[in-house]
C-alpha cells in the first residue's frame, strides 16, 4: 500500500462535502475590507505553528501583513511552518517573520511582546484541546492552566498597548460542556470578554479539524504508515472543517468580528454531520482497501499482523470514556445568534454583560488550589461546576487513553 498518489486536500473535500471551501462567499465580498485592516500591520500568533494557528497565518500573509511575530513551544512544528510558507504558491512571507520556540507565559515571551511591540493583529492558539488531557488532576490543572490561568496573563500584557484586533481560539465543546477541557474554554471565553471594553476581542468555535495534527484522523494515516489497525468510536457525530477553513473561520473572526463575537460554521446536522467510523472507511475505500470489522482490540491488532490482500482491520466501538459527547453544538438557548451579516458564519453573544468579578475569582480560586501541594480532580470540577451553569460532567472512569 502507498500513500504516494493519494490527494489529502481531495479527499477531506469528499469528507466535507465542500470542493469549495464554506466562506468562499464571505471572503470575497470582504476582501477590500480584509486587505485595508491587515496590510502594513505588524502581527503576534501564540501557538502559530499548531494546525490552525498556522492556517490562520497562511490565511493573513494573503493580504501583507508588515511583519508577523510567531510564538510556539514545537521547534520542529515553527522550522516546519517556515519550510511549508516560504513553499507554497502565492504566498509571500514578510521580510520581519520571525519565529520564537517559546512559551508564551515565560518572562522571556513577555519581553518580546513589550520590546517589539505594538503589534495591531493578535492571535492565541495556544491550547490543550484533547479531551483526553483531563485524565487526572494534573493533567487538568494544566491545561487550566494553559488555556485559561495563561490567557489571563497575556490580555494583562496586552492592555499595556492594546491590539487593534485579538482573537483566541474556542471550541464548540465550550457550549454546553460536558468535559473539562470544554469548560476550561467556557471559561476562557468569558475572560476574553471581560476585556472587550479595553480592546476588541473575538473568538470562534468550530468543528474538528480535519487530519489536524494530533486529531483521531491523522492518527489514521499514521497507522495505515505502520499498518496498524484503525480504530474508531462508532456512534460520535462530529461536524468537520478542512484546515483551511479552520484558517479562514479564525482570520475573520478576528479581523471583521465585533467586541465579543463569538464566530462559528454554519453547518446543518443532517447534512455535514459524520462519524468517525464511517470516515474510516471512507478512507481506506479511496486507497483501494476493504473494512473488516474486529470484535476486539486484540483481534484488530492480530489481523494487522497477518496481513491479506486488500483487507484492513477496523475495530468500531460504542464510545463509553470520560466527556464524549454524541453531537456536537456551537451554541446554547440562551445565546443571541446572528445569521444576517455572513454567509457561512453565525456570529453568536453572550445574553448579558459577563460577570467579571466572578470570573476573575475563579480564577483566583484555581490559581490557589493548584499552588497547594496536593489537590484532586473533583476539588477542580467544584470550582468549574460552581461557576458554570451548563457544565454537566460526564464522568465514566474511563479515558481515551485506554482505548487504541
């Protein structure tokens, strides 16, 4: 089996249903506008050389940024980001673009961004955004941390000379969460908002990525490398972007949103909703493979090591771990919804000013618990649960990381 004449870029289209990409539309008919906000401005991405944050920076170098500073803790993702930027068509990668293998909390981090700024554009993707990552309680209070405690230290800095557009990335597991990794974005949320009387913020939820680094289907195209079997939770729908999407969707969010919009896809169930199962089999079919489904882990694995022909191992599962939700939603009821000013986006608000005074006490009280020497995890969930009405856990005892 070779991978060598199989298309990515074709395939998630068949996968989306969207040869075209879903703001084909919106683009053009704000591209003047786009072009005037962003050229000659000097821009910041945290977390740029992630799946999105780098489609994000493929999406802004279209219309000349001055110079874009881009913070990461992957070294090898940032020499990668360079590598792929300076090789693809059309591009045109500013004469300041610099790359920081950094964290963008470390003191270090902060002193570039008082050094060289003002930048006019900020973007934060810097993120845990697994599920998986709330498997005990440190792993928790990290991406807390991360996601939430951090952000808080950037828009502080940030207030210093304010941005003329900032933007951090969501999730559409923030409405409604069941998961903590949801919530921790929830959360965020709100903090982003608290600032938006001092600088104008916007965030997005969307879909998964599809093949996003890390995501269950790139895992697919690592295990078809290793002629490992696929695995695959049966009965999860999720809805999917193609990167470039997921690109497009931060950069107008960021660019053309309102203080505290929150930008997300204008998808329909019925239609742009797959499982993971059927995405695999989808993908081995366009290699010219079979499914064959496997009762068990164990069996999968046995089959891959005998390999017959065409046949490839599935192993399709109930989803039965910690904080999987079945569907997936970008917004609640009590969300206010705008479908008039795009085509392919809904831009949606909170229903009233956000508490600011109870988000920053939150926080503080995560800060404290996770200074003691020993916590837990539901010590953490009472905090997060207290705060925010619609977080229902969904705990199981089981993690992802269980799972093949």
């Amino acid at each position: 089996m070779v991978l060598t004449d199989f298309s990515l870029d074709d395939f998630i289209a068949q996968v989306t249903g969207r040869p075209h990409g879903l703001f084909v539309d919106d683009l053009q008919r704000y591209d003047a506008e786009l072009r005037c906000r962003i050229a000659g401005k000097a821009a910041l991405v945290i977390g740029g050389a992630g799946s999105i944050g780098s489609n994000f920076i493929k999406q802004l170098l279209r219309y000349q940024p001055r110079s874009v500073h881009v913070i990461d803790t992957n070294e090898n993702e940032l020499t990668e980001l360079v590598r792929d930027l300076r090789s693809t068509a059309g591009l045109t990668v500013p004469d300041t673009f610099v790359t920081l293998p950094m964290d963008f909390a470390d003191p270090i981090a902060v002193q570039v961004v008082r050094n060289e700024s003002p930048f006019q554009i900020v973007a934060n993707f810097a993120a845990l955004k697994h599920v998986r990552s709330e498997k005990n309680a440190y792993t928790s209070a990290y991406m807390i941390k991360n996601n939430v405690l951090k952000a808080r230290l950037l828009l502080e800095l940030l207030a210093e000379r304010p941005p003329e557009h900032f933007f951090c990335v969501s999730t559409d597991k923030a409405a409604e969460p069941v998961n903590l990794m949801g919530a921790s974005k929830k959360l965020m949320e709100e903090l982003v908002l608290c600032y938006a009387d001092r600088f104008k913020t916007a965030t997005a939820r969307f879909a998964n990525v599809a093949f996003s680094n890390g995501s269950l289907l790139d895992g697919f195209l690592k295990r078809l490398a290793k002629r490992q079997p696929l695995a695959a939770p049966s009965d999860v729908r999720r809805f999917f972007v193609s990167p470039a999407e997921s690109g497009q969707l931060c950069l107008m969010a960021c660019i053309l949103g309102n203080a505290a919009d929150i930008f997300v896809p204008n998808l329909d169930p019925a239609r742009d909703m797959r499982t993971f199962a059927e995405i695999a089999e989808m993908l081995l079919q366009t290699l010219g493979l079979t499914p064959v489904p496997c009762d068990s882990e164990s069996q999968a694995k046995w089959l891959a090591a005998r390999p017959t022909g065409a046949d490839y191992p599935c192993y399709f599962f109930a989803s039965d771990t910690t904080g999987e939700k079945p569907y997936e939603q970008f917004w609640t009821d009590d969300e206010q919804v705008d479908r008039t000013r795009f085509t392919g986006v809904s831009v949606v608000r909170y229903p009233g000013p956000v508490d600011r005074d109870a988000v920053l006490r939150t926080m503080d009280r995560l800060e404290q618990l996770f200074h003691q020497e020993t916590y837990d995890k539901p010590q953490i969930l009472a905090i997060m649960q207290q705060h925010l009405q619609h977080f229902q856990h969904q705990e199981t005892n089981k993690y992802l990381d269980q799972r093949m």
